[in-house]
C-alpha cells in the first residue's frame, strides 16, 4: 500500500450515524461531529443506503474522494457477532424482526463494493479511548471500559488489542453480575434487567436502570418529588440527569448507585486484568464538567484497588464522546488492514 490512503470510520445508532476519515498515518481528518439519519427503524435496506450517506458526508468533509478509500470501519449497538451479524433475537436498537440474524457488514460491503470491517459500538469507544490517552505507546497497556448508555455496553483492549473473544461478544460488561451489599438501600428491591438477571451492572447503571429500577424505587422514598408531576415515564427518566447536574438530592443519590456500580464492576476487572486505565463512556458522563467530575470522582473512590493498582490506575472518560464511535471503528479497521498488508 501507498502512504495516499485512507479509511472510514461510520457509527450507526439508534437515530443518527456519524462518520470520520482516518489517514492511513493514523491522523483523523474530520475534526467535528458529522451526523445523519440512521434510519434504522425502517429496516436494513434504508439502513445500509444511510450508513452509505454517512460514509459520503464523512469523505466531503474531508476532501478525499472514494476511490482513495482501502477499507470501512463499521460499529453498531449489540448484540452482534464479531463479524457484524445482528443477533437471532435482535436488538434494542435493530427491534425488527428484518434484523434478526441479518449480516450488515456484508451488506454495506456490498453495496460499497469496497472491504467493511466491523466491531460493535462499545468497543469501537474503548480503542478510542486507549488510542486517545496512551497514542504511540497504547501496545504497552491495557485498559477496561464502560460505556453507560440504555444499557451498559463494555471493552476490553489488550496491548491495545479490543478483546472480541469467541463468538464477538467479550467485554459485554452490562451482564456481569456485582455485590450489592453497600450499594442498595436496606428495603430497595433487588434491580433486574432486561436481560433476565438479578443484580448485573446494567440493572444499574444505565437509562433503562433509571427507568425500570432505581427512579421507581427512589419516587417512593421522595413523595414530594417534582418528577411525581411530570406523566410520561421517558421524559421522567431523561429529567434525571439534569436535575442532578442541577444538584436535586434524589437525582444525585440515583447516580451515586450508578457510579457505585461501576466501580463494583472496576473491581472485579482490576482482578481480572489489572488494567491501567478505567474509562466511563456515554450519556452519564455527557453532561457539564462539575457533574462529570463528580461522578468519576465517586467511581475510582470506590474501586477499592490493592495500593499497587491504585498508583497506577488511570480513571477517566471517554474523549471526544460524540465522535469515539467512528473514530474507534476506523482505527479497528486501520489495524486489521496494516496486519494484512504484513502478511
């Protein structure tokens, strides 16, 4: 391969995707947020078409035209197996019974005509993030991610290597399940997710926790609370975070068992592969900088590391939030081509 080369990274959500352009010297040349309809709701053939605009937006950005292009990077919300098909009982976002077992990075390589590669959305932010803070020395660590959205999504890199395991699905962290002594309140209910376990981080820390769990249980304790006023129960859940920035004692205590949670989570990790950087992902942190501060503060002061780990240990957020996906997804795809032309 010639040094004139490049890769695109495309992000497909829920309702929008977002694109880069990746140097094949490993500089990104989209400096903002680049955005579209994801249009997933309308089933994978208009999905694949908009994750084709996404693509294009991202190339006129940047100037470069496609035929300079080598090879696309794609994530998406799981479940999925490691080489993009969407799983036989669907997803949250992929809901339609069209997008059950459906193979969208073989789709979208078809209609590109050009190599896809795919990694699912959390891992796609937790190479980022690796990327981000360690850059030319990321072979020489090794880091764990949470990634808090309506669920939890999870990765982990090794080396700088995403972990994908066996069938694609390591690192779905939501699912590991945590003590919850210390956490709980005395009379609160035992927080199942929609996943069929009892106690698993994402019956915690994620929206649909919020929703489903904690918010529930937190209005009986608060019979006066503003949020008993407001009827639909989306637009309660979402007021949360912003009544917490905002400093409403229940909200804050809401977020302080979530940023608790995770920390249980960190800890289990730090057993397992003793990582050098913790990092905290999505919509919780997405928020103004005293809230985000506060909330990670909270998570690495309650890991409860071994004095060794915690000299060490870096706890942080994801960079550049909006963008991670796609920026992770292009370097995924960077990788797997500088190791093919290797070999």
């Amino acid at each position: 391969m010639g040094e004139d080369w490049y890769v695109v990274g495309v992000d497909c959500g829920g309702t929008t995707n977002a694109g880069t352009v990746l140097r094949s010297d490993g500089r990104f040349l989209v400096d903002r947020l680049i955005e579209s309809p994801s249009r997933v709701l309308d089933g994978p053939v208009a999905a694949v078409a908009a994750l084709e605009e996404a693509l294009d937006a991202a190339l006129d950005e940047a100037g470069i035209g496609r035929e300079q292009v080598r090879v696309v990077g794609l994530d998406t919300p799981g479940p999925a197996s490691a080489t993009g098909v969407i799983s036989s009982r669907g997803a949250t976002n992929f809901s339609g019974p069209q997008w059950r077992g459906f193979d969208v990075r073989g789709a979208l390589e078809h209609r590109l005509r050009l190599p896809v590669g795919y990694i699912n959305d959390a891992n796609a932010a937790a190479l980022y993030a690796h990327y981000a803070y360690f850059g030319s020395a990321r072979a020489l660590y090794s880091s764990v991610a949470a990634i808090v959205g309506t669920g939890l999504g999870g990765g982990l890199v090794e080396a700088g290597t995403v972990i994908t395991g066996r069938s694609g699905m390591a690192g779905e962290l939501g699912h590991v399940q945590i003590p919850l002594d210390g956490i709980l309140e005395q009379d609160q209910p035992i927080p199942r997710c929609n996943c069929g376990l009892f106690g698993d981080v994402e019956s915690l820390a994620s929206l649909t926790g919020i929703r489903k769990n904690l918010l529930p249980y937190w209005l009986t304790r608060y019979p006066d609370h503003p949020l008993h006023r407001v009827p639909d129960e989306a637009e309660r859940t979402y007021r949360v975070r912003t009544l917490a920035e905002e400093g409403d004692e229940m909200c804050l205590r809401i977020f302080r068992q979530q940023a608790d949670a995770i920390a249980a989570l960190f800890h289990i990790a730090s057993n397992f592969t003793d990582p050098t950087a913790y990092v905290v992902g999505g919509g919780v942190v997405e928020a103004t900088d005293e809230f985000r501060t506060w909330f990670i503060d909270r998570v690495g002061e309650h890991m409860n590391l071994r004095e060794e780990q915690a000299e060490v240990a870096v706890v942080a957020t994801v960079p550049d939030l909006d963008m991670a996906g796609s920026r992770g997804a292009a370097l995924s795809a960077l990788d797997s081509a500088r190791t093919s032309a290797a070999t």
